[in-house]
C-alpha cells in the first residue's frame, strides 16, 4: 500500500516540478501582457492556476495506471514525451519569441494529447477522462497562440 501511495505521489509530483521548474525560467521573459490581446483571452493570473490544476490531473491520469500496472514503455513514451513539448512549447513562445514556431508546435501537442487521452482510455477510462481538461485548454491555448502571432506579428 505504501508503494503505491509513493508511486501516485510521484506520478502527480513529476508533472507539477518541471511546470514549476518552466515556469520560474520564463518568469524573466513573460509579455503576455504587453501584447494585442484576441477576444476571450483571459487575465495573465489565470495561467498558473489553470496549468496547476492540469498538471495535478497529468499525475493523478499516470499514477491510476502505474499503481493498476497498466503502464508499458509505450504509455510512458506517450505521456513522457507529450509532457516535453508541453513544457518546451512556452519557452518557444515567451523565451525566443517565436510565436508561429509555437503554434506549429502547439499543434503537435495538440495531436500528442489526443494520442494520449485514447490510449490512456484504452487501459483506464478514469485516467483517460481526467485529460479531457488538458484537451480543452490545449485547443483554447492553440486560438489564443495563433490570434497573438496573427495581432502581434
């Protein structure tokens, strides 16, 4: 039992570390609000809370199939390498300012969820549902990068 709380404690700790660690890097660099803002774009305070929360549901996703044992090495390629260009995606768009660069990349994460999400599914409907947040905020995030690369550019 106590195994399996640390590998749960783990799984949620991975994610919420290296978004910490993302998010200090880019705190030199952020614009976000110095920049032509596209409709429904919300206040810059809303992104730490909101990536919080996602990254808490990445751990809790991976750590229901870990302590299930339904995690292989293609399920932890899948969600290892998603959250890579999750975490590189915002030092592309704020670091060097490649905001079209961004969106293509943006695009791959895009996909990358989506093949996550399935096959998360595919071994736990549970862990498979909890992304669906990431899928929503991956799509809005995918507007508000092209609308600020079409207004600022």
């Amino acid at each position: 039992m106590k195994q399996k709380v640390f590998t749960f404690i783990k799984s949620i700790l991975v994610p919420l570390i290296l978004g910490g660690i993302v998010g200090f890097i880019l705190s030199k660099f952020m614009d976000y609000d110095s920049l032509v803002q596209p409709p429904l774009a919300p206040p810059a305070i809303l992104f730490p809370i909101v990536w919080t929360i996602l990254y808490i549901l990445m751990g809790v996703s991976y750590g229901i199939l870990k302590v299930n044992e339904q995690v292989d090495a293609k399920i932890s390629l899948i969600y290892y390498f998603q959250l890579g260009v999750n975490l590189l995606w915002p030092i592309a768009f704020f670091v060097f300012k490649w905001r079209l660069f961004a969106f293509f990349w943006i695009l791959l994460l895009l996909a990358l969820v989506i093949v996550m999400i399935v096959s998360f599914y595919k071994r736990n409907k549970l862990a498979g549902w909890l992304q669906v947040p990431y899928l929503i905020w991956t799509i809005f995030a995918t507007y508000l990068n092209l609308a600020i690369y079409l207004l600022n550019g």
